[in-house]
C-alpha cells in the first residue's frame, strides 16, 4: 500500500480513538498494575536501543523510527 | 513482635501501583516510582567484529539520568567509539591485482611532496582499504518537564565528533494526555548540522577517482519531524505508532566510496568517486507493541520506510522477555530487514555508456535482506539493579552480487557481512 494512503488511514483510525475515548479502548485507573511494570516502558531499556539504531544506521539505508533516527556519525 | 524494614523494591512497586491508581501512564508511573532515587545510571560497553577482517568496534556507553520530582527529568548519554580494521572501498572485485592509495594520499605514484600511502588487493578479492581507523565521541543531554496539565514539555541537543566529521543537533517535542490517560499524543521537530572533512578534502563527486580532486570541507543539514500516538489498549496491552519525516540537503555523498568503471568484458578500466543528489527525503511509519502475557512480555514491531531515493524498507523486530526465577530473565529477539535498491546504485559503471550523474556502489544503497538473531540475559541486582549480556548476530544477504561479463562471471562483487554482537549492560539506581 502507498505510504501516504496508509498514513492517511492510521491518521483516521489515531483520530477515531481519540474521539470514542476511554469507552471503547483503554484501561481505568486501577487497572494499570500491568502495565506499570518496568518491562512493559516502551523503552524500557534505552541504551540497547541507541546502540541498536547507531549499528543499523551505519549498515543499512533506512533508520529512525522509533525516535529521530541515528545521525551523528560519518559511519564509513 | 518486630517489625521488618521495608523492602525497597516492594515499596516502589506499591509506589508505582499508587502512581497508576492515579491516572498516570505507564512511563509516568515509572517515573514516580523513581522519585527517591536521585540518579540512575545505565552503563553499557558494546563489541561489534564484522567477518573477514573488516570492521571492529568497541563503544562504551553511559547514560545519567536525574529526577528532580514532578516529572522533571534530566537525560544525558555519552558514548566513544573506536573502529578499526578494514573497510570495503567500493570498487568490485577484478582478475588483475588493483592498487587504491588509502584516503590520506595526494598521489597515486610517488613523487616529492605528495603523500602516498597504497595498498594492493589480490586478484577476485573485495577492494577494501586496510587503513581504517576512527574514534567518535558523542554525548546527548535532553530535559523534560509537564507544562500545563496533561501536557509534557521535552528538549535536547546532541554533539559528536570524529576526525572528520562533527555534528550538531537540537530537538524539542511537546505531548498531550487524554482519554483519562489512555492515549498520548506527541509532536516533535529535530534539527542536525554536519560538517564534512574527510581525510586529504572531500573528493568532487563522480570524477576520475586517479586525479584525487578534493574539495575543502563540505557540510550538509537534517531537518525532521516526528508525530506519534501512544494507545494504552488494554491491561496488558500498549500500542505506539509514529510517523517520521526528514529531509536532508548537502553533501550526502560518502567521500571514501568510490566506483569500478569496466569495459564491455568486464575488465577494469578505472574507477570514478562515487555521486549522491545532495537531497534526500525519508519517510517512516512505525507501530510498536507491547503485550505482557502472564510475567513474559513480547515486543513486536514494524517500520515501512521509504524515500525518495527509491529506498523502501520493511523491518520486524520481536523480543521475548520470559522471567527464569524470581531474579533473572532470557529474552530472545528476532529481526528481520528488507531494502529495495537506491535508484543510484549500480555494482559498477560500463566505460561505453555515458556515466550517469550520480552513482554509487555502497552496499548500504543496495538491495538486500538482513536477520539479526541472538538473546539477551539479565540478572536483577540488589536495590534495583541489573546486570545483563547481549549476544546477537547480525547478517546481511544482498540480492545482486554477480555479473553476466565475461571478466566478471564467478566473482562475488557483494559479499555481504556478517557481524558478532556482544553487549554488556549495568543499571542502578542511587
């Protein structure tokens, strides 16, 4: 599918769970017990991610992502 | 009866369940369950060996981060690397030995007052230049802090250096809670300056590469933008999806690639600096998920990327984090990457036909799959450390590596790499 139709979509869709709100999708506050876990942080562990993003910026052509993406490095 | 002391990881873990009860996200909740403990620090050192002699790494990396209360918090990370080994010039393998002089050079013969420093590759080996060596330090320091209600505030800046190359950067981003918490969604712009200096000048691109024609230091910008929603799903179930955009402009050619010119045989001819179009806009979208199943929590995501190079890439990364014991964890991880071709990119050039204007032979802009397939193990630390080591390894296939010239039928122009990963990590909380 062509990137910017697909970003439109999950626009939309990022649209329309922002409007039914926590009725549909989401937890209540005292349901978050899971969730609060260290290992559940969507980066939980920063320092393998910069050094994942420092080795696969310097060996492919695509990079980021996840957060501004690699940079910083002449990477011969 | 005598009363026990409070156990401290219990006591941040109804500190962090109180935080949820509250409202808080998941990171929020995190970052309360911090808040009595000045100062975490994250140390790793990574060692990185791809095959065949190529390239080694040893990178040290420490990261401090600082709560001052309120979700205020202080981020620095600085990291020195240091490569060597050899590293692939470019040009493809030939029947005849080829001789290349190392970056530093002025000339290829020698003569008074030029610096010549060659090296000569074996008849159907890859053209890789011995003499690489290059240490880099980096450092990153990033704040951030809630601004208004429900809204958080970050920025930072980024600095490195290496022999040949500086960079700076700045980034700011804002974030916005709703849905009692349940979605967040962020903005941000970064903004990198790069400056290039290659030993003995930046070559002019796509000239006759035995001319050595350089130019003085060449400098090139990054502008981007991030935008991202986080969807708490369910219990045990977080989402992000991000859309990046950046654009690039200035010399965005490799000043130490260069490019095999043959003729209709396939012999060697000669050899051309490689040429980039000095823009570049990429595209990125990426959805991660986390989903905690029972005490094991699995980590799959997925970015589409694509630019205007006619880079597209699709890339799978899944972790599986299974507790072993009450105090340690194995966690297996698998990715998977695909690349189409840049637009630009060819093996080599034919002598006969017009050379193109721009043109590169760096495997980074060829089309290829890579797996990276290794494990992580972690044993927790008294009073909230860990202590973990990374195994992994990582190899790329590319999809073109022959030639139907007769000169060049049975020589891989493309090997590949194939690299070991190893990484020791230390984090504590004072």
């Amino acid at each position: 599918m062509h990137i910017a139709k697909l970003t439109r979509r999950l626009i939309w869709l990022a649209l329309a769970l922002t409007a039914t709100g926590c009725n549909t999708i989401g937890v209540k506050p005292w349901q978050r017990e899971i969730l609060a876990r260290p290992a559940m942080a969507l980066n939980a562990y920063p320092v393998d991610a910069a050094i994942d993003d420092h080795i696969y910026f310097s060996k492919e052509g695509a990079s980021g992502g996840r957060s501004f993406g690699g940079g910083g490095c002449g990477c011969n | 009866m005598q009363l026990k002391p409070a156990n401290p990881q219990l006591r941040r873990g109804l500190m962090a369940a109180s935080c949820a009860l509250l409202g808080g996200t998941a990171a929020q909740a995190q970052t309360a369950a911090g808040e009595d403990q000045s100062w975490q620090v994250d140390a790793g050192l990574l060692y990185y060996k791809e095959n065949a002699g190529r390239l080694r790494t040893i990178e040290p990396v420490v990261s401090l981060k600082k709560d001052f209360g309120d979700q205020r918090v202080l981020d620095g990370t600085f990291v020195l690397d240091t490569l060597s080994g050899a590293t692939p010039n470019g040009a493809i393998p030939s029947r005849k030995p080829q001789t290349f002089a190392s970056p530093s050079s002025t000339s290829l013969t020698p003569r008074a007052g030029a610096k010549t420093t060659l090296y000569t590759i074996a008849p159907g080996n890859l053209p890789q230049d011995p003499h690489f060596h290059e240490q880099r330090a980096a450092g990153d320091l990033d704040w951030s802090q809630p601004i208004g209600i429900d809204n958080t505030l970050s920025f930072g800046g980024h600095l490195s250096t290496e022999h040949d190359f500086n960079s700076a950067a700045v980034n700011a981003a804002v974030s916005h809670d709703l849905n009692a918490k349940n979605t967040t969604l962020s903005a941000g712009f970064n903004e990198e300056y790069d400056q290039i200096h290659a030993r003995g000048g930046d070559p002019i691109p796509a000239t006759d590469y035995t001319l050595l024609e350089r130019e003085r230091a060449q400098t090139k910008n990054v502008a981007g933008a991030l935008l991202g929603v986080t969807q708490v799903m369910s219990r045990n179930w977080i989402a992000q999806l991000n859309y990046a955009y950046d654009r690039s402009q200035g010399y965005l050619t490799d000043p130490y690639r260069i490019l095999s010119v043959v003729d209709g045989s396939g012999s060697v001819t000669g050899y051309r600096y490689e040429s980039r179009p000095d823009t570049r806009v990429r595209q990125s979208l990426y959805w991660d998920n986390k989903v905690a199943l029972g005490p094991t929590v699995l980590d799959v995501s997925y970015r589409r990327g694509k630019d205007d190079w006619s880079v597209t890439s699709d890339t799978v990364d899944v972790h599986l984090r299974i507790d072993v014991g009450r105090d340690m964890y194995l966690e297996p991880h698998v990715r998977w990457y695909r690349q189409s071709a840049a637009d630009f990119y060819h093996l080599y050039a034919i002598q006969e036909v017009p050379l193109p204007t721009y043109m590169s032979a760096d495997p980074r802009l060829a089309a290829f799959t890579a797996t990276t397939i290794g494990f992580k193990f972690g044993v927790k630390l008294a009073h909230t450390g860990e202590l973990s080591l990374r195994l992994e390894e990582y190899q790329q296939k590319p999809a073109d590596r022959s030639s139907p010239l007769s000169q060049l039928q049975g020589l891989d122009l493309n090997p590949g790499v194939k690299a070991a990963i190893v990484q020791i990590a230390w984090r504590q909380d004072f």
